[in-house]
C-alpha cells in the first residue's frame, strides 16, 4: 500500500501503478484532478480524503473583510495548474466590495514578481489560494507578505503559525487520522474502488495576533472569538 498526499505525490504514485492501493491521505478536487471518477465510486486503486477548496473560497473572503473591512483590493496568489480556483474568487468578490488582483505562479521563480504585481498595484491584502508548490515554499511566501507588510489570509494552520494573518481550512491531522481507517480497511481485505472518498468534515480558523500587532491591525472580538486559535 502507498498513503500520502498532495497532488504532486498522487500523481506520480497513480503513473507508477494501477494495482498497489493508494491512500490519499489529503487532496484537493480529486474529480478535477483527474485521480478518481467520482467520489462515491473511486473505480480505481485511489481513495482517501478530500477537499474541495473552491468552496472555502468565498468563506476566506469573508473573514479577511470582517478582519479588514476597508479591505478592497486583494492580491490572490495563484497556482495557474488550478483554473477552477482563481473562478471561484471572481464569483465571490463582487457581493463583498473586493476586486481581486491575480498573481499567477508557475513554479518559485515566480513568487518575487508577484509580490512585487501585488506592491504595484497597491494591494492591500493577500489571499492565499491552495497548492503543493505554495506548501513547499511557505516560508518565502510568508517572508514576501511580510517584506511588503501585506496582511493574508492563507490555507490553514502552519502558515499562520508561521506568521499569516489568518487561515481558514480544513484539518490536515484530522484528514491523517482519518486516512488510518482507510488503511484498515484496505488490509482486511476492502479494494479502493468500493470505498468512498470522504470530504474534509473539521474546518479550523487560526488567527495570529502577533502578525496583527505588527501590521497595526485590531482585529474584531467578535471575529477572535469564534477562532478555533489564537496565536498571541
């Protein structure tokens, strides 16, 4: 059996066999991604956990306005080999008085520039959208917002530790123990395609205090208290 996550390790681990069973102990939009046919019937050697994070898009939206609520231009980070994502910002932004600013990433050599997109075009905030390369790279990512003094909301919970604003998403080490179930099942017997892929059910909101002093931002109590945690 193989278990891991991501989509840059699912993909591979999916070219290099079709009989191995693979846990996918985290992935984002499996359906679009190409790495099952559905989700109530995997129909391949794939199954695990998912998330479907176009749907928490319009979520973060709204935590950085009641954060920020002068808030108007916001600079998305973007990973330009998810094209549904950057989609679901433009359906959400209007109805909060947001215009989103694109900065579209490739690969790493890309994320100076679009900081420096994001300076140029006044940005007053940045919304981190989902991908293994902006996991990869989360410390420079998070060295640029803070470069710039841009506030950000970001994916989940190891970015805000790390110094992001805020973060809203799913649980990853609940996903992982989650995935253990799956590996159960597999062992005594159960083939991939009959097990379902589950949806992420534990969603967190981390804020970091410290990241909001130095931005010269209070946020609102009525926000702080609804955070799964503080950060001080």
């Amino acid at each position: 059996m193989i278990v891991t996550s991501g989509a840059h390790a699912v993909r591979p681990a999916q070219r290099a066999t079709s009989v191995i069973p693979i846990v996918m102990a985290i992935v984002e939009d499996p359906i679009e991604q190409g790495f099952v046919t559905s989700l109530a019937r995997p129909g391949g050697n794939l199954t695990g956990l998912s998330f479907q994070d176009s749907e928490l898009v319009t979520k973060r939206l709204q935590l950085l306005k009641e954060a920020i609520p002068e808030v108007s231009r916001v600079a998305v980070l973007w990973d330009s080999i998810r094209p549904n994502a950057f989609k679901a910002v433009e359906r959400a932004a209007p109805s909060l008085g947001i215009v989103p600013q694109v900065l579209e990433v490739r690969g790493e050599q890309d994320l100076e520039r679009a900081f420096e997109a994001a300076m140029q075009q006044r940005a007053q905030a940045v919304m981190q959208l989902a991908s293994p390369l902006f996991a990869a790279h989360r410390k420079t990512i998070l060295n640029l917002m803070a470069k710039g003094r841009l506030p950000a909301v970001c994916q989940e919970r190891t970015f805000v530790v790390d110094g992001c604003l805020m973060a809203y998403g799913p649980s990853f080490p609940d996903m992982f123990r989650r995935a253990a179930y799956y590996v159960d099942k597999i062992l005594k017997g159960a083939r991939p395609r009959d097990l379902p892929v589950e949806q992420a059910t534990k969603f967190e909101l981390v804020i970091n205090l410290k990241t909001a002093k130095a931005l010269g931002l209070t946020i609102p109590q009525s926000l702080l208290q609804r955070a799964d945690q503080v950060i001080e």
